[in-house]
C-alpha cells in the first residue's frame, strides 16, 4: 500500500456542514491503495474499489480521479471523469487548503513535470558551456551584429516619429487629438537622430576599446572551457550562505523568545472571607532594549558572514583566472591541474584576512542602508512628504555609494591575486589600474552585460524548445494538462541556472580584464614581458622582443627576478609571497 486515498461519502457532504467541517471529514477516511483509483465518469454506477482491513472488507464508489502526490492522491479537478456534482463539493473543500483550484493545478503540474525539469537542467548547464565554447569563434562577430542593430534601431526610432509626426500633419481632422503633440514627436525623433549619431561616433573612436573587449571575452571563455570545475564554486558557497541563514535565523528566535524569571510575592484577596494570602508567584521579565541590541549584532553579523562567503568565492575564481593568464606568455595558457582546489587552499591560507576586512566594509554599508530604509518606512508612515523625499534621496545616495564599494573590492581582490598584498595596498593599486584604463572597463564591461543578456536568453530559448520537444513526444510528458505551465517554470529554471552561469563567466571576464590592464601598465616588453595574446599585442602594438620571450616564465621554466634557491618553480602560485617577484619583475 503506497498512497492514501480519500473516498466520497455523499451523507457528509451534501448536509449543511461548514467548509472546514466537510474538509474534516474528507481528510478523515484516508483509505490505503496501491494506486490511485480512476473514475468512469458515471455518478450513476460509479467503479467500486474494495478495501480489505483484517477479516472485514469495504468497498467504495469512485467518483473522482486523483493523482498521486507525496503518497496522497489528490483529487483531479481538470479530469473529464470526474463526476461533476463531485468537482464542486472537492473545489468548495479544496479551497480551505489552496485557496483557488488554479493554485492546487499548479501544484499537480509541477509534479507531472518533474521529469522534464531534471532533464532540463541538466541540459541548461550543457548549452551554457557549448554555447560559452562556441562563442570563442563568432563572438566578434555577434558583438558586431549587436552594436550595428542598435544603431539601426535608433535610427528607426527617428524615422517612426518623424512619419508618425507627418501623418498626424497631412490628417488633422481623423488625428485631431494628437495635433498638440506634433512638436514634442518632432524634438523626440531628432533627439533619436542625435543619439544615433554619438552613439555612431563612439562606436568609430572606441573601435580599438571594443576589440580588446572582445578578446578579453575569448580569453574568459577559455578559462570556463578548459576549468569547468569552476562552475562548482558558487554552488558550493551556497552551503555556507545557508548554513549562515539557518544559524542567524535561529539565533533570532532564540533572542527573541528569550526572558528573565522573576519571582515576586502575589497577594490574593479571598472574596468571601476578605483573608489576603501571600504567595510567590514568577512572571517572563523581557529586556527590550537588550534584546534589540542583540538583534542588530546578530543581523550584522549575519551581513558579514555572507559577505566573507561571497569574497571568497569570487577571490577563488579569480585565482583561477590569474593563474590561467599568468601561466605563460602567448597563446599556450593553462590553468594547473586542480586549479580551482588551489585558489581556494591560497584563498583561507594567505588572504582570509583581507577578505574579512573587504566584507566588514560591504556590511557596514549593507548595514546601515538597512537602518536607513526602517527610517524611510516609518517617514512614509507619517505622510511627511518632504521627509519621504529625503529619505529616498539618502537611500538612493547609500546605494551609489554600496555599488563603489563592491566594485572596489573586487579589484581589490583580483589585485591581491597577483600581488599577495593587503587589502587597502591591493584596494588602491586597484583603483589606480582601473582609473588609468577607465575606457577599456568601461567598454568591456558594457558589451560583457550585452553578450551575457544575449546567452542568457539563447539558452531559455533552447531549452524550452527541448522541453516542448520531449512534453510533446516522449513519455515524460504523460500526465501534463496545460504545456504551457511546464513550459514556463522551465524557462525560469533555466533562466536561473544560466545566469548563475553566467555570473561566473562574469567574475572571470573582470579578473582577466584587470590581468590584462595590469599586465599592460607594470610591463614593458624587453626586461618585464608581456602576458597577453597575440592578438592583443596585434590591437594594442605592442610586442615582446626576442630577449623578454627568452626571458618569459612559464610555470616549469627558469625564474627571473630572484635567486633560485629563494622560491621554487613548481610551488608558487598568485597569491602567494614572492610571485609578483617571479612573474613581474621589478613589482
């Protein structure tokens, strides 16, 4: 017996019982089954299903289908056999638990769709690292596509308004209500025109900017391709970040039913003989301002722990990508064997430190946007409205402010990657390289968010399509009703698998980007090569000279910079003291 049934009887739905007392008795006569009955259809000469129960057998009258769902079989409200005088007694009893029979078909969707969501996820991490792979090859080219469209867009935007305008113009009695907006359709097609042509001009000076952007992305899709192991960083981190949530989550119960006994004497009058007893009597004495105080620390700390989690996720990431740039000059990049195991051993041996000290500041921000946004609720509360407005100005202001502070700290991380530095050295030498190479940033990571959004969508867009595919002619789409629920639930599976994915690919882009910038300030080509490909040095003309290549380091090859017996070949990885001494000399 595998399920539970709940069988019909209509003596205890057709009287004048209230919901939640036919819903009672409904739940009450679970009948066990080893497989959910079916209906005929017929409330007339409904199928029977005989019970046996020791030496006694009952036999029941099917009068609805039903689904198996953890163990119970849910009644099936979209079935053609189900009787209908029946469907309306289980919706008026369905209700008390769903609310609507919309939410409870849902529920029975999601379960028949099981299948073609594990299917589907598996094959949404597949398309992201072919799709990844593939864009290694056309990715100039879909950049290029991408940027022409939008100037062409642009332009079409201005012509729509100018024929709109014109139109409005030569019929003014059929478009009499639009007449007054001529002028302010004219100045928004040449503001459109206006647009098209800076934005034609950035495109013909910032051209150098977009190739190496575009380089930069081949080289991080390398790193994904030939490191697929990295993709398993975030997911592991996420134990730690819930693990944090579950432990700060019942710290805050813990703190907040928490009390002090107090035992005091209690007098009590007896109303008849008017005798005063005294007894002692004990009451929950809480502290508020205590236990306020104790939930802040805990919310902060809270903050802090999740920032340190994510630090050293990213910090581990981008080891991995500083080890993969820095491996060799040229085009024969590689990532050593267990590179993502190393980055996380050099990340807790050599830089838990600087982490922490990045994470403080993020949650002190993080901490007191939250203080700011209590404060903002409770002036919206009081309907002043020049406090409402301030109060969103500060918010908007502190969260500019949390943006700088992520964006530094990532550079400061990727920094500490190379040079084995604190946090404020690495931090300033950071912000340094990025505000000498602000175009090339800025350019990499527009077009980087562009190409991202794009992936992202061509994978939804391709797994659905498999999903529609395998509902529509295989056997995993028995039992599915509507197609278009797992159809969606599917695109937003993937749609979260994809952007994990891409949020990945993201973090290596920035490491590599500021590998490269780095590379491109502290080196010089003759005594201190140069890191980056072929062609980069091609966009940038800059090249190696015979003596800098004989001088070039790869991860076997002979040390320059230092003595031998100083450091060893095999054992120095980013990150660690005396590998900006190894790879760039003069650091």
């Amino acid at each position: 017996r595998q399920n539970i049934w709940y069988p019909i009887v209509p003596d205890h739905f057709y009287g004048n019982d209230t919901i939640a007392e036919k819903a009672r008795k409904f739940l009450s006569l679970g009948v066990c089954v080893k497989e959910c009955p079916k209906s005929n259809g017929n409330a007339a000469k409904p199928n029977m299903l005989t019970t046996y129960g020791g030496n006694l057998s009952q036999v029941w009258p099917v009068y609805y289908d039903s689904k198996p769902i953890l163990h119970r079989c849910i009644p099936d409200l979209l079935s053609d056999t189900t009787v209908d005088s029946v469907k309306d007694v289980l919706r008026e009893v369905t209700s008390i638990f769903e609310g609507t029979s919309m939410a409870f078909s849902l529920g029975q969707e999601v379960v028949a769709s099981r299948h073609v969501f594990a299917i589907c996820l598996g094959t949404g991490v597949l398309f992201c690292f072919l799709l990844t792979w593939l864009f290694r090859y056309i990715l100039g080219l879909l950049v290029y596509v991408m940027l022409i469209l939008l100037e062409v867009l642009i332009v079409a935007g201005g012509l729509l308004l100018l024929q709109a305008a014109s139109t409005i113009t030569a019929n003014p009695d059929q478009y009499s209500l639009y007449t007054d907006y001529v002028v302010a359709i004219r100045v928004a097609a040449g503001v459109c025109f206006g647009l098209a042509v800076v934005y034609f001009l950035l495109l013909f000076f910032f051209i150098k900017r977009i190739r190496i952007a575009i380089q930069v992305l081949k080289i991080a899709s390398k790193v994904m391709i030939t490191t697929p192991s990295v993709i398993l960083v975030p997911l592991v981190m996420l134990v730690g970040v819930i693990a944090a949530t579950v432990w700060c989550g019942l710290t805050a119960a813990y703190l907040q039913s928490s009390a002090r006994l107090v035992v005091e004497d209690l007098a009590i009058t007896d109303p008849i003989t008017n005798n005063t007893f005294v007894i002692p009597a004990s009451h929950l004495s809480r502290e508020q301002d205590l236990g306020t105080y104790m939930q802040l620390y805990n919310f902060f700390g809270f903050l802090w722990t999740v920032g340190i989690v994510n630090a050293m996720s990213f910090m581990t990431i981008s080891f991995v990508a500083v080890m993969y740039y820095f491996s060799t000059v040229g085009e024969d990049k590689r990532a050593p064997v267990g590179a993502v195991f190393i980055g996380l051993c050099l990340t807790i041996r050599y830089h838990l430190g600087t982490l922490a000290f990045g994470a403080l500041i993020l949650a002190v921000m993080q901490f007191v946007r939250a203080i700011a946004m209590w404060v903002q609720k409770r002036l919206e509360a009081s309907g002043n409205a020049p406090a409402k407005w301030l109060g969103r100005c500060v918010q908007c202001y502190l969260a500019c402010l949390q943006r700088i502070v992520e964006f530094a700290n990532r550079n400061a991380y990727v920094v500490c990657c190379i040079e084995s530095t604190g946090f404020c050295r690495s931090c300033c030498r950071g912000v340094e390289v990025v505000l000498s190479n602000l175009v090339d940033v800025g350019a990499s990571n527009f077009i980087a968010d562009a190409v991202f959004v794009f992936i992202k969508l061509c994978i939804v867009a391709l797994n659905t399509v498999l999903a529609w595919v395998l509902v529509r002619n295989t056997e995993f789409g028995e039992g599915i009703q509507v197609v278009y629920v797992c159809l969606v639930l599917v695109a937003i599976v993937t749609w979260v698998v994809a952007s994990i994915f891409m949020h990945i690919y993201d973090a290596v882009q920035d490491s590599i980007l500021l590998c490269f910038c780095y590379d491109k300030e502290r080196n010089n080509g003759a005594n201190r090569p140069y890191y980056f490909t072929a062609e980069l040095a091609d966009i940038l003309n800059k090249y190696n000279a015979p003596s800098a290549n004989s001088q070039a380091v790869a991860r076997d090859g002979p040390i320059t910079g230092v003595p031998q017996a100083s450091i060893s070949n095999s054992n120095v990885f980013p990150g660690e003291p005396g590998f900006a001494a190894k790879r760039l000399p003069g650091a």
